[in-house]
C-alpha cells in the first residue's frame, strides 16, 4: 500500500527529468543555430521594415517562437524556411500595425554603381524615389516580396530559396523576374527622380 | 519615346540583365529613342535592385544575438525553478521515507502482524493538535486504529504515509477489515515475504515536504520549533 500510495510521483519526475534533459540538448543545438539564423531573420526583417530598431524586435521574437518549436523544426531547412516565413509574417504586421518607428534608416536605395548623392536635391530626388520604391513594395503580393528579398541576400542561391521556402525553382525565378517587372512598372513614372550622372 | 513594336522586348532584356537579342541590337544601332529607353530601363532595374541588395543585407547589429540568448534565459529559468524544489521535495521525502523503514520496530512476526492488523498513521493535518488524538476508526473490536495525532508515538505500531486526500478511502478500510478480520488475515498472509535489507526506496515527490515523525527521533515543526520524543 506504501508503494501504491507514492509511487505515482516518482515516473512524473522521471519523465520531467527526461524532459528538462531534451530541452536542454535543444537549447544547445538552438544557440548553435542562432549565429546562422540570427542575421537570416535580421534581414527579413529589415528588408521590410528598413529600420534597424524595428527589425531586430521583429528578428528578437521570431528567434524566439522559432526556440518554442525547435523541437519539430530541427531539420535545418524546415527550421530556416520557417523563420524566414515567421520574420516576415511579423515584420509586415508590424508595419501594417502602424506601430512602426517612425525614423527609417538612412538612405542606402543609392544604386551601387553610382556616385554617391552631391547635393541637397539629389538626396531628395534619391529620397522620393525611395518612398515611391517602398510603396511599390507593399503592394507587391507577398509570395513575390518574400522571394524577392530572399534573392538579394547575399549566401543563398536560388536553389537554396526554392529548398528553404518549399518551392519549384522555376517558380522561385519566375516570381524574382516578376516582382521586378512589377516593380519597374510602378517607378516607371518617377525614375526622373533618379536622374543618371 | 521608344518604338512601340520594340517597347516590351526592351523591358524584358532589361529586367533579365541579358544582353538584346540580335534583332533589338540591330534596331537599336538605327534608333537612338529606343536605346535610350534601353539604359533607362536598365538604371531602373539597377536601382531596384541595388536597393533589395543594400535592404536584404544590412549589417546586423551585435546586440542581437546576445539579447535572444538574454531573452532566452528569461524564459528557460523559471521553468528550471520549480524541478529544483521538487527535486530536492523528492529527496527528503525519500531520505524520510527511508529512515521511516529502518526505525520501525522488527521483531513482530508476520503472523502476529496480521492478528495485530495494521495500525495506520496518516500525515499531520496541523502540528498543533497533538494534543488529542481522533479515533477515527468506528468499531470497538478493532483491527486497527488510526491517529490523527502522529506526535504522540509511543508503541511498536507500523505507520503508514497517508496523504490527507486519501485518508478517508484509508478509514473505510479499516472499518473493513474490522469487520472481516480473516480478509486481514488472508491479506497478510499473501504479501511476499520481503527481507528488511532487500527493501529498496525509490526517490519520491510530493508537493509539500514533511518530515515524518519517528519514535524516539526528534522532529521540526512547520513553524520550526523542535520537539523531542
Ligand atoms: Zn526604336
């Protein structure tokens, strides 16, 4: 009658004992994986944000949701396609949510190749043209916006996008040229504001 | 204005970043319009796309990883705080249990064990009430009774944890075995013949940790005063 009475608690500790120990080998491999995902989700974030405050919240929390289902999403593509889909979920209903800082970055549209802006009406013509590009952006459907952004960041082939995102790769080019089209048509328009030098 | 027959072909070179194709290449060394559309085009698509490029790859701020780890911390720690107690719960109860096992009295025979009939102890319900013990077990040819009072231990009678919510199936019991004293018998007589140095203790849990009182062992009470038996 001894045992019967308490024996119960004891298979509770044991299993929660066994618990603790999976969380933390997961916890381990976690940490591991954040010097890798950590920027990953930063950029997301960041591409559709464009403020370095706001994204990293947004990259803090979907770091975090990521820990909470760590334990199904291990697998390293699943786990980076997810985070990815998260980073951005977020990062757009934060800017939808109006919650946004207000002070966005500084200017980086300036095309590469080209010589930085030289005077106050060139750093306005590149600012107009940044605030037409943006709202070009948010009404590009989302499935193009995020292959879009993934495409620019630097370390990941197309291949690599269409594994993470769970795509055909023909379908992960044909949306890059899209969007770009899309994209092109809108600032069509208002490319006088970035005259060529 | 560029050619209208030649407008979308113009586009489509451009967004791809391939160079024209042989018939647009030829058209645009006749007409100056459409190679200028051409470059315009293309500065718009590198203006595009130097922005994606400069957007998707800003540099990450070094505190983020060190804040997720901080955040991280936050959250894996309360729920590391209550095993701690518990382990440490289980351990006494254990260790309790333990000397509880050694100290009771030996020398009693199985079968004199179920003539006797047992004779529980349930877990205190307030150290103060030691001052009356509650018979609980109704018959007057009892099996058994059962002490409410575990302070005041002062014979050879086996003691059993009883947690409180189990203490009334405990007293029907009693009361059952009073009534059916070779059901007792019978119940005894089956149990294993176990050696004292064989008996193996397996760590417990419970929520609350209570110190069992033994015979002739001093005890603490939740207030913390010490009692000596
Ligand atoms: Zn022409």
């Amino acid at each position: 009658m001894q045992e019967l009475v308490l024996s119960q608690p004891v298979s509770t500790v044991r299993s929660e004992l066994v618990r603790e120990a999976a969380r933390a080998d997961a916890q381990r491999e976690f940490e591991e994986r954040l010097a890798e995902c950590g920027p990953l989700a930063y950029r997301v974030a960041r591409s559709v944000l464009r403020n370095t405050a706001d994204a990293e919240d947004v990259a803090q929390e979907a770091l975090l949701r990521a820990y909470k289902g760590f334990e199904r999403l291990r697998d390293r593509t699943h786990f980076r396609g997810w985070l990815v889909r998260i980073s951005f979920r977020l990062a757009l209903d934060k800017l939808r949510s109006g919650k946004r800082r207000e002070q966005r970055d500084t200017l980086w549209s300036q095309p590469a190749h080209l010589p930085p802006p030289l005077t106050a009406e060139d750093v306005v013509a590149s600012n107009q043209f940044q605030n037409h590009l943006e709202r070009a952006l948010d009404g590009l459907p989302e499935k193009f916006r995020l292959v879009l952004l993934l495409s620019a960041m630097e370390g990941y082939t197309v291949e690599e996008i269409a594994a993470m995102i769970g795509v055909p790769l023909g379908t992960v080019k044909s949306r890059i040229f899209l969007a770009r089209k899309k994209l092109a048509e809108k600032l069509r328009c208002h490319a006088n504001t970035i005259k060529r030098r | 204005m560029p050619c209208k027959h030649y407008k979308e072909a113009l586009i489509e070179a451009a967004a791809s970043g391939a160079a024209p194709s042989g018939e647009l290449r030829l058209h645009f060394g006749e007409c100056a319009s459409c190679r200028e559309a051409f470059a315009q085009e293309q500065f718009l698509f590198s203006a595009i796309d130097s922005d994606r490029h400069a957007a998707a790859n800003a540099e990450v701020p070094a505190s983020l990883v060190p804040r997720v780890r901080a955040r991280l911390e936050e959250t894996i720690a309360p729920r590391l705080g209550w095993m701690q107690p518990l382990v440490l719960a289980s351990a006494c109860v254990a260790l309790a249990f333990a000397v509880f096992l050694m100290a009771r009295p030996h020398h009693a025979a199985p079968e004199e064990v179920a003539k006797q009939g047992p004779v529980m102890v349930p877990a205190p319900t307030a150290p103060k009430t030691n001052a009356n013990p509650e018979k609980i077990s109704p018959s007057g040819s009892q099996i058994g009774a059962l002490r409410v009072n575990h302070f005041q231990v002062a014979s050879s009678n086996r003691e059993v944890l009883v947690p409180p919510d189990e203490r009334e199936g405990l007293a029907h019991l009693v009361a059952t075995l009073n009534e059916r004293r070779d059901f007792a018998v019978a119940l005894r007589a089956q149990r294993p013949e176990k050696k004292d140095g064989l008996v193996t203790v397996d760590p417990l849990q419970i929520s609350d940790i209570e110190i069992k009182p033994l015979e002739g062992t001093e005890t603490e009470t939740s207030d913390g005063a010490g009692e000596t038996h």
